[in-house]
C-alpha cells in the first residue's frame, strides 16, 4: 500500500461506514460539549468521568459504554480539529496540500501543527501523551505523512528521521516551550522551519 492510501485508511478509521442512532447520538454530542466546557476550564487531568456525567445529565453507565476512560474522551473532541487537518495535507492547497516540493510541506505541516498544539493544548494533553501518543490513529498518520515527504526528497534513513522529525510536536515539549520558556508559537515555528530546511533543504 503507498503511503497516501495508508493516510486515507488511518483518516477513515475503524468506525467508518457505521450509523448511529438518534439517542445515542444526542447523548455523544451532550457529553462531549460538557467535556470540552469542563476540559477548557480545568484540562483533562482535573476532570472525572462522575464529573462529565453529571455536566452532561447522563448516567455513568451510559457513558462507560461509550467512553472508557479521559483520555478517549479527549481522542473524540480532538478528533474533527486532526481530520480536517489530515483532509488538508490529502486534498488541500499547496504547500500544505500536494503540489509542493517535499521540504515546503514539511515546513507548511509543522506551521499546521503548532496551530493545532497552540488552540488544542489541553485535548492533545490528555490523548497523545508518553508512549499513548505512538498508539493514536493521528500519530499514525502524520508519520505517514512524513514519511511521505522524506520519501519523496529521497532523504536516507526515513524510518529513522520520521519519528525525529515528529518529536518536536509532542504535546509535552509544546507546552514547555511556551508556558515555562515563554516562546510564542511565532518562535516554535521558525524553529521547526529551520528544522525542515535542514532535514529537506528545498523548504
């Protein structure tokens, strides 16, 4: 499989193609608009599954059956702000989207990416933290993403820079750099554009 159809897979999902019902779906959309209220005011690790159930008005037990634990709570509001950004980089003008040598689109992801990290902190913190991170479906696909790319510029040891190259994004690092070294996501992404230029020197 080249690595744009493995992007559209790991974009699709396992849950693609099924229905929901109404009530099922009237409680998803309560849950998680409680969540996002009660996650921007204390961030994922000062919040619990009681607290979310009673935000939302539903019981513990409906809840359990669709979200296990936080952090799949926070997989599901973070998930519509990773797609539209994965149906950019498939579809979407260059250099973000195709049409752009491989340096400029790396340098275009990671100007994306700190947008996401900067606007999205608290979710991204309670999904893709530790080794948690390498597990998630949008991790997955900005490797292939990046891979991609490397492939393309015909860079050596791709399996080995990908993850290198991806560091940088962890949602730990992000949020050191701006809330304890006060950098502004003006600085980070200068800093990651120097980075693409030196790993993909036509950025």
């Amino acid at each position: 499989m080249d690595e744009p159809s493995r992007q559209r897979d790991l974009m699709a999902g396992p849950s693609a193609g099924k229905q929901e019902r109404a009530d099922a779906a009237r409680n998803r959309t309560r849950v998680l608009d409680a969540a996002a209220r009660l996650f921007a005011e204390h961030g994922p690790g000062g919040v619990s599954m009681q607290d979310i159930a009673r935000a939302a008005g539903v019981g513990k037990g409906t809840l359990y059956r669709r979200y296990p634990d936080i952090a799949s709570i926070a997989v599901a509001l973070l998930d519509d702000h990773e797609r539209a950004l994965q149906e950019k980089l498939l579809r979407g003008e260059p250099p973000l989207g195709p049409g752009a040598p491989p340096g400029e689109r790396l340098a275009a992801f990671y100007q994306a990416m700190v947008e996401l990290l900067d606007q999205h902190t608290h979710l991204v913190l309670g999904t893709e933290t530790g080794r948690s991170r390498f597990a998630t479906g949008a991790y997955g696909f900005w490797r292939a993403h990046v891979a991609a790319l490397l492939g393309e510029a015909g860079t050596e040891d791709r399996e080995a820079t990908v993850d290198l190259l991806l560091a940088p994004l962890a949602p730990e690092v992000f949020q050191f750099q701006r809330d304890q070294l006060g950098l502004d996501v003006r600085q980070i992404t200068r800093a990651l554009t120097a980075l693409a230029r030196n790993i993909v020197p036509d950025a």
